[in-house]
C-alpha cells in the first residue's frame, strides 16, 4: 500500500489566496480592524465564499494578513536581547517597533487589540513585555536606562505613537523616527554630554480643520 501523496494546490487557489492577503492590508490598512470582510472580498475581486473558504474567520485573516510583520516583531526583540550593550539595545527595539507600526495601520491596532482567538497576537505582546522587561533590568543596572522607567511605559509610548495613523503615510514614517527619538531622550536617566543630540528632521504636519456646521 503506498502513501496518498497531497494534492497540490491550484495555481488560482494560490493567486485567490494571495489577492485576499494583498487587499486584506490595504483595507485594514486605510479603514482599520473594523473594515468588513465583504470589502476585503470586494477588493480582492472574490465572492465572499472564496474567501471565507481560505479564512473562516476574520482573526485568522488578520493573524495571516500581518504575519510578516510578526516575525520582524519577533526579530526585533531577538536582536535587541543579544545585543551586548543594553542601552542600545533598548534604543534600537524602540525604533524599531515604532517604525514597524508606523508602516502598517492595520499591524498596530492588531497588536495594541485584544482579540480572544488571535492568540498568536497575544504572544507576540506578551513576549514583546516580557523582552522590555528583561531589557530594562539590564539598562537601568548599567546605569543608561532612568530607575523610574516600568515596562506600562512602554504600552504608553504605542498608545500615543498610534496617534500618527490619520498622519498621511510619507509624513508618517518621518514623524514616526523623531517620535521615538524624543522617546528614548525621555527614557535616558541622564542627559548625553558633548555634542547636542541630532534629532531627525521634523515632519511637515497640519492641524485637521473640524467639520463645518451643517
């Protein structure tokens, strides 16, 4: 008796597959979490049959949509554990989970979000404190990180950094590196000596004018 081998995909399951993902980040990208499914099926150009067919739910959608950016999350948190210096390696986690939301709207509210079956989100966060907390131990015992600093800082520099999302995307990523680069001066436990710390350029933003009366 030989074994059954697996059927292979369909090449148009594999490009029906490929077409949700793509439209599933530029909606959730452009509206949010709380984009309807319909529209992703709309912008894919499927039924919502076919769509649901490869993501039963919308948690698994989202898990999969943003799966990239989980693992540079993850690589992030890594790099910034080996790095033998731990101040640095603080910085640098910092930047670079901010970069990481500002590209992607729909990664940061399915980060900061809890859904109770995205369990995959869930460790992603937990190990993220967990890694913050290690690192900080470590920071404030070379003396670079302030004593003050507690790990729901963290959380409260994500929740303002996602104030950047109404931001239009090009000046977003620029407004995005100055943000934490005044972060991490607030985090320092002391004023760097010499030479002023450059800041990167100031985005050009505008104030949101209020809807006029009808």
């Amino acid at each position: 008796m030989t074994d059954r081998l697996p059927h292979p995909v369909r090449s148009d399951a594999r490009d029906n597959r490929a077409g949700i993902l793509e439209a599933a980040r530029a909606v959730f990208g452009e509206e949010g979490l709380g984009a309807p499914m319909r529209e992703v099926a709309r912008r894919a150009g499927v039924g919502p049959a076919t769509l649901y067919r490869h993501f039963p739910t919308k948690q698994l959608l989202i898990a999969e949509t943003y799966a990239e950016q989980r693992r540079t999350c993850r690589a992030a948190v890594s790099d910034a554990l080996a790095d033998p210096d731990p101040w640095h390696g603080f910085q640098t986690l910092v930047e670079r989970i901010c970069e990481l939301h500002a590209h992607s709207r729909g990664f940061a509210d399915a980060f900061m979000t809890a859904f109770p079956e995205a369990m995959d989100f869930a460790a992603d966060r937990e190990g993220t404190v967990r890694a913050v907390a290690e690192l900080a131990r470590r920071a404030q015992e070379s003396g670079r990180l302030r004593p003050g600093f507690v790990v729901d800082d963290l959380i409260l520099m994500l929740m303002a950094h996602r104030g950047l999302q109404d931001t239009p995307p090009a000046a977003r990523i620029t407004a995005s590196r100055r943000f934490a680069a005044y972060v991490i001066e607030a985090f320092r436990a002391t004023p760097e000596t010499g030479a002023p710390t450059s800041l990167p350029p100031a985005p050009r933003l505008r104030l949101a004018h209020p809807p006029a009366s009808p």
